[in-house]
C-alpha cells in the first residue's frame, strides 16, 4: 500500500559520510525498503513531502525534509523504553498538488490503520489538507489543532485552495468529519478579524499569541482532544526561526513551540502531526531545521510518555460532581490519579457520539469555576456541538 506513494530513503543520500554515534536516533530509525508492514511495526513514521507548489511565495520550502532529517537523526534518543522509529522515505509529488494531497492521504490512512503515528515533514502548508483526507475512510469525527501565526482561510469564499487558503477547503470538504477546530498562537495584527470571527462562529476556539505566552500549560487540554496537528514555521519569531519569508519578530519562543508539541505527543489521541513551511534558503547555520528537530524530538519524547489514563470507572480516577446554583442541573469532573489531568462530562448523553466525545479535557481551573456556579465556556461550546 505504500510502495505506490513513497521513494525510500537511502542514507548516504542524505548524511553523506557522517556516522552515527550508539544513542543517536540515526543509529536506531529503521529505513522503509518498500517491505509490508503489519499493525504495531512501529510506533512512530517519518514520512517527507517535497511539495511546495502550493505556495508560489514559499517553494524553498520543498528542501526543508532533507535539512530537518539531517539534524533529527543526530539527537540522542529521548526515551530509555524501546524505540521503534521508521524512516518512510519520501512521498513522491504528483502531476498536480492535488494528487499529492491523496498521495499524502493514503500514506496516513496506512500508518493510523497500523497503529503508527506519522510525523510528517514539509514542504507547504497545504499539505495539512491531504493530512486531513486520511482521515475520512476512518468513519468517525476528528479534532484539529492547527498552530500557525496566521489564519489561512484565504481572502475570497471561492479561492483556489494553495496554503494561504487550506482552511477553508478543510472546513468545506464534504464529507464533513471534522467535529472541532482549535487555532494556536494567531498574531492579530497578520489576521483580518473578519477570519477569526468566522472560525469562532463555527464554534470553534482561536488563541492568541499573548494569551498562549501568558501561560503555555492551559494549552495541555487543548491537545489532549487532538486527532490531528499541524505545525507552520510562522508560529514562530524570526530570531529562533529564519527560515521563513515573511518572518515576524513575534511569535512563539522556540522552547514553547517544543513544549505544546510535547502535549500533543503525550496525548493518547493524537493520530498524526505535520511540520510545514520552513524554507533552507533562509535559514542560518540551519537554527530553524534543528529548531523543528528539537519539536519533533520532544513530541517523540511525548509520545513514549503517554499514560492512557482517559476516565473509567476504576480506582485511578476521583470524581466530583458539582452542583450549579439552586438549579437540578451537575457538572461532573473526573481527576486522574495517575496523572492529574482533569476531564468534565457533558450532562447528557447523544448516542450519535462516543464517550470520548462527552468526556472533554480540561483543567482544574475549570473545575474551580463550576464550583463558584460559573459554567466553563468550553462546557457550553461541546454542548452546543453535540446538542
């Protein structure tokens, strides 16, 4: 199934004469040769996407793979549990970007029906739209999280989709799987408010940059209810990531983009996550490839830190029902006592949607405000969603 997409990669390509030391991930990632794969192999894929030709203003960016490989493979493993790290290769462009979008489609599809997680490194941003088709033979909704500095929704209902208009294909692909959105670090001086105040009539949640930088744990929650993740360079400041085109000299630290990637490794949902737009022609002394290494090493370290600790009736989970004001009306929070993330519980049930889908992440902030007869806001959105 994935012969039919992928060119193998062939180290001395790519590394050249170096050599790995024991403990480097170059010394242990295995190099797909086009042999079946069965459910389980691996935990982990990195698949490359040389495609930029959605994005006229960025095309560098179909060299970045290569460039973040190289940086990746010499980090030392970040996990003492066994490591089971497969190197895809490169998926191969098609006639058209579109082709490539089903390319990328099928070769996610392969890896979540496999119980592997593709890490998938870019070329454009538009390349986030085939990460989402894979999902659409899965028969179930899905959650996204996107973290890019701007809102690419593009500028016209009718554009053409290419990487400054992905979004808005995405929200209108039908079929329709997607069950929530959440957008990380917009900038709003980069934005039109028209896009933000779309999105959030949707029901869906834009977090500023301001509001992630002023305190980066609440974004815990918001990846632990993540499918699917999406990485542009933009999120970024140009000083700890150059190599961009049209850099800005805000946007998230690099230590805070590595920590968000490490929840969405840590949470048990998290199907896939793409890395977009980092183009080498403007990079110096490759800081913002080993920038994207050092995010996909920690989502890796993430990974192979996850507890499965989702509430069920046992004893490794405490659970609170709070009472509303004089109403009949109760909110219940459940705590893991492995971890000590906290879940709230919509107070009804819609056969139509799975538990997962009732049981909503949240923080013992929420919990706090439930006690002080406040309904959390993101209680009412799901509500609504599933109403």
């Amino acid at each position: 199934m994935f012969s039919e997409y992928l060119t193998p990669t062939h180290p001395e390509d790519i590394f050249s004469d170096l050599k790995f030391l024991p403990n480097q991930i170059g010394s242990h990632v295995h190099f797909y040769k086009g042999e079946d794969l069965y459910p389980g192999s691996f935990d982990l894929a990195i698949v490359s996407v040389c495609e930029a030709r959605g994005n006229h203003d960025n095309e560098g960016s179909a060299l970045a793979p290569h460039e973040i490989k190289k940086q990746l493979y010499q980090l030392y493993l970040p996990s003492k549990h066994q490591f089971r790290l497969i190197d895809l290769g490169s998926i191969i462009p098609g006639k058209t970007p579109r082709d490539t979008y089903y390319a990328v489609a099928g070769v996610v599809l392969g890896c979540i029906t496999r119980k592997i997680v593709p890490i998938i490194i870019g070329g454009s941003h538009d390349l986030a739209f085939g990460q989402y088709l894979g999902y659409q033979d899965l028969l179930g909704i899905i959650n996204v999280v996107n973290i890019d500095g701007r809102i690419d929704l593009g500028a016209k209902a009718d554009e053409q989709l290419h990487a400054h208009s992905f979004l808005l294909h995405l929200l209108l692909h039908q079929p329709n799987y997607l069950f929530n959105y959440q957008h990380l670090a917009y900038q709003s001086y980069l934005n039109d408010p028209s896009a933000v105040d779309t999105l959030e009539s949707l029901g869906f949640d834009c977090y500023r940059l301001g509001t992630i930088q002023s305190n980066v744990e609440t974004m815990e929650p918001v990846l632990r209810d993540a499918d699917m993740v999406t990485v542009d360079i933009s999120c970024l400041r140009m000083s700890d990531a150059p190599a961009q085109p049209k850099a800005s000299p805000h946007g998230l630290y690099g230590e805070e983009l590595c920590q968000i990637v490490r929840y969405a490794g840590m949470s048990d949902r998290v199907s896939s996550i793409g890395f977009y737009e980092l183009n080498p022609h403007y990079d110096i002394n490759q800081q913002s490839a080993q920038l994207f290494a050092h995010a996909i090493w920690y989502f890796i370290e993430g990974f192979y830190s996850r507890k499965n600790d989702f509430p069920e009736d046992n004893d490794n989970y405490m659970r609170f029902d709070v009472k509303l004001g004089q109403t009949d009306h109760e909110i219940t929070f459940w705590k893991s006592n492995i971890t000590g993330r906290w879940w709230m519980e919509l107070p009804y049930k819609n056969s139509k949607f799975s538990r997962e889908q009732h049981l909503v992440p949240c923080t013992y902030l929420d919990y706090q405000l439930a006690c002080n007869d406040e309904i959390p806001d993101k209680l009412m959105k799901y509500y609504n969603k599933l109403s």
